[in-house]
C-alpha cells in the first residue's frame, strides 16, 4: 500500500513543478500595502463537489477548485515568506467540457496567482492550461504539457483535493 502512496505523492509533485516551472520576477519594492506584512493571507474557499454532474456543473467546479488549488498550494508551501497573494483566475471564454464515459473531461487556461514576498521581491507565473476528468467518485488533475496541449486526465490525470489551509 505504501507504494501507490509514493507513485501519487511523485505524480504531484511533479504536477507542482510543472504548473510552478517559469515562474520568475522579482521587483524591487516593499511587500504588502504600505510597507506592512500580513500575519493572515486570504484564500480562496475549496468548493464543494456539485451532487448532479452536468457539464456546466463540471465547468463551474473544476474553475472553483482550480482557483483554490493552486493559489493554496503555493501558500501552504510558503506561507512564512508571502506577503500578500493575487488568485489564479481561469479563463472560461475558451474553456472545453466533454463528457465521456468515464464522466466530464473539462479544460481551460490559467493566468496564475502573482505573490508578493516579505522581502519585497514579486513572482508572476504566467498562465498555464489545465484538464480536469470530475467523475461521481474521484477528480483527476492533469499537469501541462504544453500552453495549448494539457495532458488528458483520464491517461496522465493525479487524484488531487483542495489543500488545507
């Protein structure tokens, strides 16, 4: 049992770096408003399973889990160093959301949340396009591999659930 738990954290964080690879800046600056640091940083809420799949049910979940995901992730991973977080925002204009059998396949692309650090620098990662497969048991996130080419979660997917705060 230990194994599939090894091959899953692996899957992850390799799905990590690859959202996070490219990330760069760092500006010269104070972080937070005014010179201050923030003790306490806002994130954004998990959203709840929707209990009927449709594919606009679907869409509207995976763009809620993804905004939550990522941008909780990174804190979680660097809480003592941020100052203040802008969230992911998805673009949904251009999203894709296919049934199947196996249950809804959404993609979509990502402008990814921007940081500011304590000691002043500033990261902006870009944007990035992700895939989800949301089915009545599980959510499989598929990493990038490509701006416009998201692997397909139903053959590359990671089970994923919203990181704690």
């Amino acid at each position: 049992m230990a194994e599939p738990a090894i091959v899953r954290l692996t899957a992850v964080a390799v799905a990590v770096l690859l959202v996070f690879a490219g990330c760069s800046g760092a500006t010269d600056g104070v972080a937070g408003t005014d010179g201050e640091t923030r003790d306490t940083l806002d994130l954004p809420p998990c959203p709840d399973r929707p209990d009927t799949l449709t594919g606009a049910a679907a869409l509207q979940y995976a763009t809620a889990f993804e905004e939550a995901y990522v941008t909780r992730l990174r804190i979680r991973d660097r809480r003592d160093e941020i100052a203040s977080v802008s969230n992911a925002s998805v673009r949904t204009d251009e999203a894709v959301v296919r049934e199947t059998d196996e249950g809804w396949v959404v993609r979509f692309g990502v402008s990814s949340p921007t940081w500011e650090y304590r000691d002043g620098s500033h990261a902006d990662c870009g944007g990035y396009t992700t895939a989800y497969l949301i089915t009545d048991q599980q959510v499989l996130r598929a990493g990038t591999t490509g701006p416009d080419n998201p692997a397909d979660p139903r053959e590359n997917g990671t089970a994923v659930e919203c990181p704690p705060s």
